[in-house]
C-alpha cells in the first residue's frame, strides 16, 4: 500500500469516526433538550461531542486531501476514545504515510498511540464489566 492511499484510507476512517461523534453528540442533546429538564452536566458531555466529531471530521479531510499532516493526526487520536477500532488505525496509518521521519520516529509515535489505546480500551472494557456487575 503506498502513501497516499494509506493518507486517504486514515481519512476515510477519521471522517466514519467524526461523523458517529456527530450523530451521538447531536441525538443525546437533542433528546436532552426536548426531555424539558435541562441540567448542564448533561449537556457538556454531548456539546463536547459534538466538537471531536468536527475536530474529527476536519482531520479526516485534510487527510484525503494531503494538506495539513498535524490537522489529520489530530483528528485521528481525537477519534480513539469513541471508536477505538477507527481511531486506532487511522492513526497508525497516518504515521506510516509520513515519508519524512525515521523509523525511530515512526515507532515512537506507533507506541504513544498504541499506549493511549491500551488505556481507551481498559476503560471501555471495565465500564462494561461495571455495567455487567450492576445488571444483577
């Protein structure tokens, strides 16, 4: 696979991803909003959403564009806590399109971001254990 279409793959992945975060933050303020009680605490988490799903979205553009690297990496590590399993290799993708660094450099950024996704999906999976234990 070469370079470019490793960009363009990491793009298509951030784009999928900010446009879940778009339709999760949206849906849940929307229902929030129309439930007739309004409580900020819950309003936060989804506006925060919403602005990970256009951070994600801008990366994912400027990624099958092939304009602005630091934009599309950005994009794709905002995109790991929600979907992991986009976020995840779009960011290697990224990383691996870039033709100017060496290989040092390369595994260095490979590992602080399969690092951060290690400790995503330990979160994820003790919330679900959480959410298992307290179904009984």
């Amino acid at each position: 696979m070469e370079r470019s279409s490793r960009q363009k793959l990491a793009g298509v992945l951030e784009i999928v991803a900010g446009i879940l975060y778009l339709f999760y933050g949206f849906t849940t303020l929307i229902s929030d909003l129309t439930s007739g009680t309004i409580e900020m605490w819950l309003v936060f988490p989804q506006a925060w959403m919403v602005i990970l799903g256009i951070l994600a979205l801008a990366g994912g553009v400027s990624a099958t564009q092939g304009k602005s690297y630091g934009l599309a990496l950005t994009g794709a590590l905002l995109a790991i806590p929600l979907p992991p399993f986009l976020g995840i290799p779009a960011s290697i993708l990224l990383v691996w399109a870039r033709g100017d660094w060496s290989e040092g450099k390369r595994r260095l950024t490979i590992g602080i971001i399969i690092g951060a996704s290690v400790m995503v999906l330990t979160f994820w999976v003790l919330l679900a254990v959480m959410a298992g234990l307290n179904a009984f």
